[in-house]
C-alpha cells in the first residue's frame, strides 16, 4: 500500500495541467492552490497518506481527477471487460500450448517438433502491440472482418442478440492477440517439462506394458509434467486484473489495463492507487490459488514430501 501511494507520486507531471492544459501555467498561486484545495491535494504528503490508508481499510478509495467519480465504481465499471478479454485468452492459450508441446516433445528430434519449436519461439519473440497492430491492419483493415478498436457498438441495441454478438466481434482480435502473444511460454514450458518426463522409469514401463500411444502420453507423461505449468497458468491470472495495458491501449478497449493508461497520462493519483492495489489483490489472490490447488494435482504435496519439479 504504501508503494501504491508513492508511485504516481515520483512521476513527473501535476494533474492541473491534465485538466486545464495550457490555461495552467496561467494561474496565480492563490488560484493554484485553491484548485489543490478542492482536489485534496494542499495537504501534506503524510496527511494524504493517512487518509489513503484509513480509505483504503474503510473501502473508500476517493475520487477520480479525471472522471470525478468514485474509484471504487470506475474499478467495478472496467474489471469485466477485462476478465472478459484476459479470461478467454489464458484459457485458449494454456490447452494450445499445453497440446502443441506434449506433442512436440512425444515427436521429439523430427520435422513436426523443429516447426513447431521455431514458429512459438518466433511468437515468443513478437511484443503484443506489434500482433495486435498486425491483426487489425489484415482482418480489420483489409478485410474488414472484425472491428479494429471499443468493446461495444454505437447501435442502442444494449441487451439484444445483435448487442452480445457485436461485443463478442470486437472480442476476437484482442483475445487472438493476447493468445499468441503467450502461447509461446506455455508450449516451451511443457516441452521442456514433457522431455523430462518421457525419460522417467514410470513412462518406459508403461510403454513395456504394451499401452497405447496415446494412454502413454496423456496419462502418464502429461499428468506429471503439467505440474510447472499449471503453476505458471495460474499465476498468470494476476494479469486478470491489471490487464495487457499495450492490448487494450492498441484495441481502446475500455478495461482496467486501459484504465491504468488514461490514469497515468492524467496523473490522476486516487484512481491509480486504486489501480494499483486491485492489481496487487490480484497477484496475491493468484498465488494463493496456486499454493491451495497444487496439492490437487501433486500427491507428494498433500503428504508433505514435495520434491523439486523441473
């Protein structure tokens, strides 16, 4: 909390000029500090951080500079539109990569697993604002298909069918976008983890037992090496909160990642501490679902003799 309080503060800039721009440097002393008064901001820099913390534990996170309303209903406003964007993408980027990278190790040395490997490292390698300006310039741009930027449209058909099919429309690029731009981590970790697994006694013995090439792989090989991956999925659901800041910024897609970016050009301090500390409760929340989950899938972690999982 009290590096979400000292953050926005350390950035260059004062939040009078957002809101009056040029007209800022015009202002008289008298005139600058009554603007201070009325935004909370003539008090010292200990009195604005006890009134932080006593908001933060009553739920009371302020108000918004720039929108002039309270955090709290700006935040519970954008936060679905995120986990509706992020919420997809870590799903169909996780099974993909998981897929594609127990295949690849299973083909392990031979022409489908060398593709593979160089098309992900090569999408590993690509930053999200670059596919993503990429997608829209072919399937919006050329083709048409798709919309390139908002998450709603302009039509007033709010709660029709046409309503939630346009959403779902404006969905695809920046879920796609999200998609590739992570599946590369996900198909690297689980090959790496499914060579280390094929090599154990436990999966030669299953293959000397006559069992199929498919019970091999997935019941065998792929249960165990999900483990590391499982972990890293998990914790990637921290970015349900904070959001791909660049994906949204390119898609103007009106979720929280969008939010921290208009509130930082705006050196709006309330709605980015409240950013900030819905996005450190999202990292912590990740965490503890990992660390309460594993033992699902990990027996050794119930019974207390946890080894090391490369």
């Amino acid at each position: 909390m009290t590096i979400n309080f000292t953050l926005p503060r350390l950035a260059p800039g004062d939040p009078l000029n957002y809101i009056l721009g040029d007209e800022a440097n015009s202002l008289n002393a008298e005139q600058r500090q009554q603007i201070y008064r009325e935004l909370g901001l003539d008090r010292s820099v200990l009195q604005q951080y006890g009134d932080y913390l006593l908001g933060t534990l009553t739920f009371d996170l302020g108000d918004s500079i720039r929108f002039g309303r309270p955090v709290s209903e700006i935040l519970v406003e954008r936060l679905p539109w995120t986990v509706l964007m992020i919420g997809p993408a870590i799903i169909l980027s996780a099974l993909l990569g998981i897929v594609l990278g127990a295949l690849a190790a299973w083909k392990r040395g031979k022409a489908g697993d060398a593709s593979l490997l160089t098309g992900m490292i090569i999408l590993e390698s690509m930053p999200s604002f670059w596919i993503g300006m990429l997608l829209i310039a072919v399937f919006a741009v050329n083709l048409g298909w798709f919309p390139s930027f908002g998450a709603v449209p302009f039509t007033g058909t709010e709660g029709g069918l046409a309503y939630f099919v346009e959403v779902a429309r404006r969905l695809v690029l920046p879920v796609t976008t999200i998609t590739l731009a992570t599946i590369g981590s996900n198909f690297l970790l689980t090959r790496a983890s499914m060579l280390n697994t094929l090599g154990e006694d436990y999966v030669q013995m299953a293959e000397a037992k006559g069992l199929s090439e498919r019970a091999v792989l997935f019941q065998h090989a792929l249960r165990n090496a999900l483990l590391p991956v499982y972990t890293n999925v998990t914790l990637s659901l921290g970015a349900l909160v904070s959001g791909a800041v660049t994906v949204e910024t390119v898609f103007a897609y009106p979720g929280v990642g969008r939010l921290l970016y208009e509130s930082v050009l705006a050196r709006d301090y309330p709605l980015l501490q409240g950013v900030f500390l819905l996005i450190t409760i999202g990292v912590i929340a990740a965490n503890v679902l990992a660390d309460l989950t594993y033992p699902l899938l990990d027996p050794r972690a119930r019974s207390g003799t946890r080894s090391e999982v490369s």
